[in-house]
C-alpha cells in the first residue's frame, strides 16, 4: 500500500532482469502474498515473502 509498483510490474522487471529471485515485505498484512507467489512462481522465480509487524 505504501509501494508505486505492481506485483506483475515487478516481476516482470526481474524476469527481464535474469533474476532468480524476488521478495515482498506486506506491513502489518499479508495481502499482496498470494499473488505475489503465484506470479513469481509462474516465472520460476524463487518468491521470498516478509511481513513487517
């Protein structure tokens, strides 16, 4: 809620990239997870998922 990127806009750049991995830290929820593993995963990107509480 506090990022301008989208999670497809950024994992998009790190496939373009050659990344083999990403992470998204939520603050206090974990709503963007779930997607953010899907799409990374389509990618065959190691998603890596942090929660700030």
């Amino acid at each position: 809620m506090e990022s301008t990127i989208k999670i497809k806009g950024l994992i998009s750049a790190a496939a373009r990239n050659g990344m083999k991995a990403v992470a998204l830290t939520d603050k206090y929820v974990m709503s963007g997870a779930v997607e953010f593993y899907k799409e990374a995963t389509s990618k065959n990107i190691k998603p890596i998922i942090g929660c700030e509480i």
